[in-house]
C-alpha cells in the first residue's frame, strides 16, 4: 500500500509520464511500459493505480483538459469585465498554442481517437461539456451585467469552444497560415457583434 500523502502524488506522476509519451508517440504508440520508464516506476506500479490502459487515457484526458482550463482561469480571475474575460481567453489560447503545443497535439489525438472507440467518444464529450461550462459562466456573467444578451447563452459557449479549437489546429498544424493576433482579435469582434445588448457603443463593452 502506498503511504499516506503519497497516492496523489504517484498519480499525478503517472499521469505526467503519459501525457509526455503520448505527446511524443501518440496514443496508439504509446505502450504501459513506455510510461512506466518515463516515470521511473515499474509496471506494476502503474496497474495498482491504473487497472488498464483505458482507464488510464480516460483520467489523461480529463486531466489535460483540466491543465488548459486552470491556465485559462488564472489568466482570466484578474478580469471583472466578462467582454475582457473572452478576450483574454482567445490571447490565452494563442500563449497555448505557441508555448504549449504538445497540449494541443494530446487532445486533438483523443479527439480522434473519439471519432472511431466510444468509450472515448463519451468521455470527450464530458470534457467538452466542462469546456462550454466554462464559457457559459463568463457569458451569464455579462447576461447579469446587462452587456450581453440573454440568447447568447444558447449559442455563444459551443460557437466559442468551435473557434478556439479551430484556430489552435489549424495554428500547430500550419504556424505559417495566418496572423495568430489578428484572428483572436477579430474572432472576439465576430462574437461580441452577435451577442452585445449595445454593440453601436462600442466603449461600453470594456
């Protein structure tokens, strides 16, 4: 039995260990044995917390999902103004895909993987779930404000995961294929026109 304090730990490293392999070899290349020698850990170690390599890829991705999320929301928790909180989310996620791509390359490998197991498939479907959560706060936020209005609830969260993820893709598969700064900028135009209560005042919007 592991000791106490230190089964959170040892998950936490397993789950490093396979995002690294998985970043590298794909989920398909990636064997248990591979993440247990990126661990430094045996086998057997890895199946104590772990029972299959499913469950271990299901908790992966989840937990990918949750290191792009607490990176966003620290960037995001200095923001009052949910109009500025949308823009600093699409800058995050070009900070993202510059710095981070492996990130992006882990989840797009589940995504698919989603299209053809539907084990996966459920699961990536919680975490986009999670994902459009996430938005939906920001977006009432400015429907109790008064800034946006109360339809963009219906639409805005699932149109704003849509041009995030497009816009990280096609950015780690071709840098070269526009202005990064540019599209956030005007992606976040699109979205305001469509879902601010005075978008002919502008200044009002923060």
């Amino acid at each position: 039995m592991p000791k106490v304090g230190m089964e959170e730990i040892r998950r936490e490293q397993i789950l490093q260990a396979a995002y690294r392999c998985v970043a590298q070899k794909s989920i398909n290349g990636t064997r248990m044995k591979d993440i247990a020698r990126e661990a430094g850990i045996s086998q057997g170690v890895i199946h104590y917390y772990f029972q299959t390599k499913e469950k271990l890829l299901n908790e992966l991705l989840a937990w990918s999902l949750q290191e792009y999320l607490e990176g966003a929301l620290n960037k995001i928790t200095f923001e009052k103004n949910p109009v500025k909180r949308l823009k600093t989310l699409f800058k995050y996620q070009k900070q993202v895909v510059r710095e981070r791509a492996d990130l992006v390359t882990v989840f797009y490998d589940f995504w698919v993987q989603g299209t053809k197991q539907p084990d996966v498939r459920d699961k990536m479907k919680e975490q986009f779930k999670l994902y459009r959560d996430f938005i939906h706060r920001i977006v009432q936020e400015g429907v109790h404000m008064g800034t946006f209005k109360e339809e963009a609830l219906d639409y805005v969260p699932g149109l704003t995961v849509g041009l995030l993820e497009g816009f990280a893709i096609q950015q780690v598969i071709d840098p070269d294929c526009f202005d990064a700064s540019l599209l956030a900028e005007k992606s976040v135009e699109i979205l305001l026109h469509t879902m601010a209560r005075d978008w002919d005042n502008p200044d009002n919007l923060g």
